[in-house]
C-alpha cells in the first residue's frame, strides 16, 4: 500500500478543491499551526505541514513559541486563533513540553477548527458514529485500506496494537465502523503473538523498531505500520519486521512511505472541510 501514491493523489485532488472555493466563494482555507519548544522532529512536522499546505493553495499561519511559554499564554493564543476568520484549523504540534497541560489546551480549541480531532467533542461523535474531525494518521490508514483493498473490510479481525487517544483507539473505532471485529491490544496484553496471528488486519502502533516479526502473522493478512522510529545510524523504519513480514501479507505499509504521508494529506483535507462547513 503505497501511500506516498495515494497522498500525492489526495493532495492534486485537494488542490483542485481548494482552487474551487477561492475562485466560487472568495475562500482561502487556513491552517494554524502552533509549536512550542525546540523539538528538532516536531520543527521537521511543522515545516512540512505549512509547506504541504501552501502547496495546495491554502494559507499557513505558523506560530513558533519558546520552550518556557506559560500555559495561560498558550491557551490566550489559541483563543485568539478561535476567534480569527481566516483560520480554519487549529493544530497544536504534540507533545507540548512537560510544564503544560495538552489536554487543556486540546479542550479550548473550537471543535469545530479542531482539525487534528482530539477535542472530546470530536472524539465522542467518532465514538458514537456521528460526523466530525477524525485524527489525521487513523484516517489515513482508513483511506490506504479503502483504496488499496477491494474487499470488503466487513466482519474481519482486526488487531490494533497499541491503545493511544492519537492513534490505537481512534483507529479501532473507525474498524469498528467498517463492521471489523476489533481487538486492542497493548503492554499488558497476555499472548500478544498468539492474538496477532488471529489477525485478517494488523495495525501496528507501538513506537518499537521492528517489533512485530514474520511468525506474528497470518498468511494473507493486511498490515498497517504506524511506527516511526529511528534507529542509531538515523534509518526510519517501522514496528513491524517489514522484509520479513511483506512476502506473507495480500498488502502492507513500508515505512517510510505508507502512513506517515496519509497522516498530513489527511490534515489538509480535514482543514478544506473545516473552511466548507465552517465559512457556510
Ligand atoms: P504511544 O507511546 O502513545 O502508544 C504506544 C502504545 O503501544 C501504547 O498504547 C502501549 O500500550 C503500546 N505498547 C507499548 N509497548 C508494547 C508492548 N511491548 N506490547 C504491546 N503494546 C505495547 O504512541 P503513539 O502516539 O500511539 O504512536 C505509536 C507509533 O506511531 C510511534 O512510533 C509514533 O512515532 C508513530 N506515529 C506515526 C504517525 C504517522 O504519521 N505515521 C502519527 C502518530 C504516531
């Protein structure tokens, strides 16, 4: 499953889209991003984010703070950008430095800007099937099975590893509603081996460099490899064996190359609706 493919696709798709309302509605999407801290990995996110988005023709707002910002600063500027018409998305780089509170930050953003999907109020209308923001990296995944899959995901079993609020749980719940047996399986999980070769679908979400090997998986399965992590000699590979494990598989993400490029396509693509429904 190649989602440098498929991203690049979205992305033409998007430009189009984009183009559309300027030149229908005066329209000019807008994505806000704020950064706090020196994170040299979260400074490569935010660049390319604001550089992806300019691509397609929307407008990048980047706001860099220092590490020591005070939690009332942070949630003043986010109010700020609340209330600012050419903002239509609101995405605040994680993980935040120790001293702040994410979650309260996450609770002030507007839901209806909230274009990462972290805001409760997004989180329960994915829960209860209703139609709101959903986190960028579980929705690309959803878009990679969905183009490279042409059966229908209908009563497989899906294993998620890993239970974060970023990734495990809210993947989980769109292969829930794609009528997927779902499973969650994380660092207390007893026979996690055993569980995965029950797996049709595999998504892997773990942050531990080729973590899942060959005898974890069913022969056919589909697996999706969230993981990033770098090793000592700076390579970026996956949670998952992935030489190991491609031959078995009908479909796999490589990384990189497989869901790390959906996840930002996905956000300007949250960010051209957010405009659409919230500019009316
Ligand atoms: P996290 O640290 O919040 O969660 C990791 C999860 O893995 C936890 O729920 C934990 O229970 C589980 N886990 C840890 N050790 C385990 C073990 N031994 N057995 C079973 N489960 C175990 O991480 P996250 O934010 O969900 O990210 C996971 C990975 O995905 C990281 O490598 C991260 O860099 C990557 N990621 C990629 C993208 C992307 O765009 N591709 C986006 C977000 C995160």
């Amino acid at each position: 499953m190649d989602g440098k493919a498929l991203s690049a696709a979205l992305r033409t798709d998007l430009t189009a889209k984009v183009a559309a309302l300027k030149a229908t509605r005066g329209i000019t999407a807008g994505l806000a991003v704020v950064l706090v801290g020196d994170d040299p990995a979260s400074h490569v996110y935010v660049r390319n984010k604001g550089k992806q988005c300019v691509a397609v023709g929307m407008n990048s707002f980047e706001h860099i703070l220092p590490a020591n910002t005070t939690q009332s600063d942070l949630l003043a500027l986010v109010q700020k950008l609340n209330a600012d018409d050419a903002v239509d998305g609101i995405l605040v780089q994680l993980p935040l430095p120790a001293h702040l509170d994410a979650q309260e930050v996450i609770n002030t953003i507007d839901p209806a800007k909230d274009v990462d999907g972290f805001h409760p109020v997004n989180v329960g209308k994915l829960s209860v099937g209703l139609s709101g923001f959903v986190p960028c990296t579980p929705l690309g995944c959803l878009k990679l099975l969905q183009h490279y899959v042409p059966q229908d995901l209908s009563g497989k079993h899906a294993v998620v590893i890993g239970r974060s609020n970023i990734v495990g749980k809210p993947v989980a719940a769109l292969l829930l509603a794609q009528n997927c047996t779902v499973t969650i399986a994380h660092s207390k999980t007893k026979d996690l081996q055993a569980l995965c070769r029950t797996a049709d679908i595999l998504v892997a979400a773990i942050g531990k460099p080729h973590f899942v090997k060959a005898e974890w998986v069913k022969d056919g399965a589909i697996v999706l490899d969230v993981g990033i992590n770098r090793l000592d000699n700076g390579t970026l590979v996956g949670d998952v064996d992935y030489a190991a494990v491609a031959p078995k598989t009908a479909a796999i993400t490589p990384v990189p190359g497989g869901v790390g490029p959906m996840t930002i396509a996905c956000l300007l693509e949250n960010t051209y609706q957010a405009a659409v429904a919230w500019q009316g």
